[in-house]
C-alpha cells in the first residue's frame, strides 16, 4: 500500500505505545515488555508497507516506552525519533491537543509524513477535539489520518499482530 498514491494533503499516523513491563516497585517510565517489543516489530513491518520514508518525521512522548515503540521502524529507516513534550500523557490534555494541532499544522508545512507515538488518555482526547468520537486504541494500535487543514480518518489498526 502506498499511502501517498490514496491520499491528498499530509499524513499523519498515531501510534499507541506497545505493550510496557510492568513489575512491582519499577520506575514508572519503564520499557516495553516481550510482548511489547513484538509488538513494536509489527508497527516497524507495518510502516514499512506502507511506504512512507521519505518525507517522514518521527516525534514521540519522552516516556521510554513510546521511544521504544518506534525504535525498529528509525532503525530500519535511518530516522531519528525526537521528543515532543506536548505527547506526554502527565501534560494538561487540553492545552497538550491544542499545543500539538498548532505545531502539526506548522510542520506539515516541512514533513510529508508525521510520526507520533503517545498513551490512551491523550489519543482519547485528541479524537474527542478533532472528530467528536469517544475513541480508544489498543496497546500497540495505529490510526493513520490525512488531510492539510481538517483531518480525515483514513484507517484503524487495532492490532497489528
């Protein structure tokens, strides 16, 4: 599938962090768990297909386990992954999704493709501001939308397993 040849205007693909380890009196921003990383070798094998690398920025929460959702797809394509506070699940939601729609809407200017991967509360918010949906994605999950102004949803992926 190349997501280009099917949709005008810019992409812009959310990604659910992967599955975290979980482990009794661990930090809180800990890594992802075995089925976490398998996960995130999907969403890698996933992105790929859909032939996105060029033009393609990559941004994600601080938290490790967000970086690490999107590790095998930078390596596989030689991108890096840049922090974006305002992905952050700990920020203010709603000043976080406005923050967040003022800068994508400034680099889309520069990137075919925008990259974010972030947590459930946030994407849940995001939908609710932008499309008046309850929504919830999966761990591991992606939703990709395009569009240069107003954003239109162009498919789900719950599980990419």
């Amino acid at each position: 599938m190349n997501i280009f040849e099917e949709n005008p205007g810019r992409v812009l693909i959310i990604i659910r962090h992967a599955h975290r380890f979980k482990k009794p009196l661990v930090d809180v921003d800990n890594g992802l768990s075995p089925k976490g990383k398998k996960q995130s070798r999907f969403i890698s094998k996933f992105l790929s297909k859909l032939h996105c690398e060029e033009e393609t920025h990559l941004y994600s929460s601080p938290k490790k386990r967000c970086i690490e959702t999107l590790t095998p797809f930078a390596k596989k394509k030689k991108l890096s992954i840049q922090n974006l506070r305002s992905l952050n699940e700990d920020f203010l939601l709603h000043t976080s999704i406005a923050d967040f729609m003022e800068w994508w809407r400034k680099e889309s200017e520069t990137a075919k493709v925008t990259i974010v991967c972030t947590h459930l509360n946030w994407i849940e918010s995001f939908f609710s501001e932008n499309f008046s949906l309850p929504f919830e994605l999966k761990k591991g999950g992606v939703a990709i939308l395009f569009g240069d102004r107003k954003l239109k949803i162009f498919e789900i992926r719950q599980s990419l397993e």
